[in-house]
C-alpha cells in the first residue's frame, strides 16, 4: 500500500532570506524559477521541519563559524606537519601567534627579545 505523502505549508518571511532570493519572490508571474536558490530552500525547510527557527543572518553566522574551525584545523595540521612558510628559528611561529592575538582584539602584543 502506497503512504500518502503529507505536506504542510511554511511561511518565511522575506526579511529572512537572501535579498536576491526576495526579490526573485516579488516578480508578479505565474511561473518563475527559483532553481538558483534550491540550497537556501532546502536548508530553511530542513532548519524548520526540525523544529527550529531560520534566518539568514544565523546561516551566514554559522557558515563563517564554519570556515574559521575549517581554518584553524587546516592551520594546526599545516603547523604540526611543517607545511608551512614561517621564518625558521622560531620567530615566524611567535609573528604568527602575535598576528593571532591582534586579530582577536589585544591590543598591544609585543615579541619580546630572546634575553627579556
């Protein structure tokens, strides 16, 4: 026997995704194609069937967490494996931790002589 496929209705409004997409939802035809945005309607379908709620500033927020763990894992595996373009000696280790700790938002981070 054949299950019956159940839909239901969800409504997102326009504030809450894309503006190209929005805009795409505002041209006053029977039939348009919204096939360029198939990924953002799948991930706000499947962010509300689960019972959560979507906006498009939380995706972007979440892709950008995303990157930067990618980032941090490939940087760590680079600097175990010695993948890297550092100065030798240990100085191009400390100019990058220095690099790190300004774009984290100290302000005066100083690489201290060898003898201080």
């Amino acid at each position: 026997m054949i299950q019956p496929v159940i839909y239901r209705l969800i409504e997102v409004s326009r504030d809450q995704v894309e503006q190209s997409f929005s805009s795409r939802l505002k041209i006053r035809m029977s039939v348009v194609s919204l096939n360029e945005f198939a990924d953002q309607i799948k991930t706000v379908q499947t962010e509300l069937m689960a019972g959560n709620s979507y906006h498009f500033n939380s995706a972007i927020s979440q892709k950008q967490l995303e990157q930067e763990e990618q980032f941090k894992q490939q940087l760590l595996s680079n600097l175990q494996s010695g993948k890297t373009y550092l100065k030798s000696g240990g100085i191009g280790l400390e100019q990058l931790v220095k690099e790190l700790l300004l774009i984290e938002g100290y302000e005066k981070v100083t690489i201290e002589a060898k003898n201080a």
